[in-house]
C-alpha cells in the first residue's frame, strides 16, 4: 500500500465514523431569534436536552435579523430564523433570502398560521399571534394626575408630553407593524399627519419592541405602545401595576413568523429545531417563559394567563402588501424624514 492510498483510506474512516469539521458544525443549529429573550433562552435549552442538538442562538429584533442576513447572503452563517412580526420574513422572502417548507402537521395549527404559508409560499410560517395595544402604570398616572388612554386619539393629549415610549420602525418589526397599522386603518396621510402630533408625546423611540412593557412596570414612563401581551404579563405574572388596553378604533397585529434560511448549512437540523417549535413541546415554552403570545399549535390546552383577542377590534391587516421590502422602505424612509426628524 502506498502513501497515497493509505492517506484516503484513512480520510474515508474519518467519514465513515462521523468525526472531522463537517460533523462538528452539522451538529450544531445557528438560529436568530427575535421574541422575547426569556422565550429564546428557554427554548435553545429545551430543545438540546430533548435532542441532544446544541442550538447556537442569538436574541436580534426583527429589523437587525433582517439585515444580518441580507449581510450574509452571499455565505449564510444562520440557519433558522424564528419569533417576532411576520412583516420583516416578507422581506426576506421577497429577495430570497429563505427556503420554501411547507410541514406536514398543518391541521394542528390554527388558520391564521396555515394562511401565513399560503401568502409567502411556503417560505414563512405562522409561529404566533398578538395585538398592538397600549400600557400604563397605574401608579404614575395616579401620582400625575392622568387619565389613562382608551383610544389613539387620546394619546395626542398634551398632557402625556415626555410620558409615551414606543419603538422605532427601522429596527423593531413592533414599530412597523404599529406604523403599517396605522396607515391601513387611517389612510396614510392622516396617518403621518397622527403620527407627527404624536411625536411631541414621545419620549424615545427604542430599537426593540419588547421593551416598553418592562418600562411601564419600572415606572420609567407612564404609557406604552406594543403589543398587549407583554403588559398583561407585567400585571400577571411580575405583579406590577399595569394595565393594558385594545384601542378603541381598531388595531394592527402580528403573526410571528419562523423560515428556514436559504443555504443553511444545517438543514436537516434547523428543520428538527423548527418542527420540535412549531410543536405543542416548543409553543408551550413561550407561556413558560412568560411571554403569553397566542400559540399557533391548537391541539394542547395554553395557558390560562394568554390574553384573548375576543373583542379586540383587529384591521383587515394586508400582510402580503405591507410585508413587501419595497413597501415597508417606502414608509419608513417617510418616517424618518417626517416625523422623527421633528423636534420635540
């Protein structure tokens, strides 16, 4: 035998037994998250106990996930994408930074999640769903003297000036989807023309849109703009005074999205992460970790402290037109031009 030889016998052993580099990364799944950072710790961990895979995670709103891709496209490092607004998986869709995956456990989730693969298809599915709502503590409203609001009109009252946080549309899917809400329910010129009056109330605009609910119950504003799950848990599960209301004229919701990214370079274990999420095992974790979102598995009890959408007036949302890049460009682009360049 010469050298030659036994080298590649050697090397074929090595593949043959699994070990070597390429063993190593495809045990391993990269994946984004962008819900609550509660939801994706807990998840990443429950998943490697039940597997055995070890999930590589980073928490990223919707908006930063998005330009990590597009900055990846060429030699993608991620290979699933999960939680947080549907709007921004649109988007990468559109210019094909996803892989189609149509499950085939689609009767055991609810309509508005099987309508989610429908409109991208099958590039985006429906994780989750809840709607944008106001917060207030009850205690600093109290102590200023401060009716808390019921509709959108009541937030231009100037005496919320300094005590109103809400997100920024250019990183927070949170902020976009208030913003493409606004539009769809008051047409786009009364829209920006609301949203301008609104911003002398504002005090800032974050980059993440989970984090209004955690300010409201510290007290560091009075009123918050997100969505309403995240109030209700404040009140519920951490006990702050905080309460939590629909907007009396309608509102925009979200469908969370999860995808498959385009040149994983572990499929196969990003689609076991994904199915064991879409699962009634991995939707449960999000009430376990405190983040009450309405899961889209159906065929498991959820937890009682979810707040129900009965009641809640939601808008036709066009998911399909405002999910577009070009779309959601278009009106943040205005926003930063119009209203967040305005002084305060």
């Amino acid at each position: 035998m010469n050298s030659l030889t036994a080298k590649l016998l050697a090397s074929l052993a090595l593949l043959a037994c699994g070990a070597g580099p390429l063993h190593a990364q495809t045990g391993t799944v990269n994946a984004i998250c962008s819900t609550d950072q509660s939801w994706c710790e807990l998840a990443a961990q429950e998943f490697t106990r039940a597997t055995g895979v070890k999930v590589l995670q980073t928490r990223k709103a919707t908006g930063e996930a998005l330009a990590q891709l597009r900055a990846e496209a060429a030699n993608p490092k991620t290979d699933l994408w999960w939680g947080g607004t549907g709007d921004p998986y649109y988007q990468a869709a559109e210019i094909g930074l996803l892989d189609a995956y149509r499950p085939d456990y689609l009767n055991d989730l609810h309509g508005w999640a099987v309508r989610q693969y429908a409109m991208s298809q099958n590039h985006v599915g429906g994780f989750y769903t809840s709607a944008i709502g106001f917060g207030w503590n009850e205690e600093v409203l109290k102590k200023k003297k401060l009716p808390p609001p019921k509709c959108w009109k009541d937030l231009l009252d100037p005496r919320y000036k300094g005590e109103i946080e809400t997100s920024h549309p250019g990183s927070s899917g949170t902020g976009y989807t208030i913003l493409a809400g606004l539009v769809q329910m008051m047409g786009e010129e009364p829209a920006f023309d609301y949203l301008k009056k609104l911003h002398k109330n504002v005090t800032q605009y974050t980059r993440s849109g989970t984090a209004q609910a955690r300010s409201v119950a510290k007290g560091e504003v009075g009123i918050g703009v997100s969505f309403i799950f995240g109030f209700d848990n404040e009140r519920v599960t951490n006990k702050f005074p905080v309460q939590s209301a629909a907007p009396c004229e309608g509102t925009g919701y979200e469908i969370g999205g999860i995808a498959l990214v385009k040149g994983a370079r572990n499929k196969e274990g990003a689609k076991r992460y994904y199915d064991w999420l879409m699962g009634p095992q991995g939707q449960q974790i999000g009430a376990r970790a405190n983040s009450l979102q309405v899961p889209a598995n159906k065929t498991f009890k959820p937890d009682p402290r979810i707040p129900t959408l009965d009641g809640v007036r939601l808008i036709k949302y066009d998911f399909e037109k405002y999910g577009k890049a070009a779309e959601r460009r278009r009106l943040v682009e205005r926003w930063v031009r119009e209203v967040e360049s305005l002084p305060r």
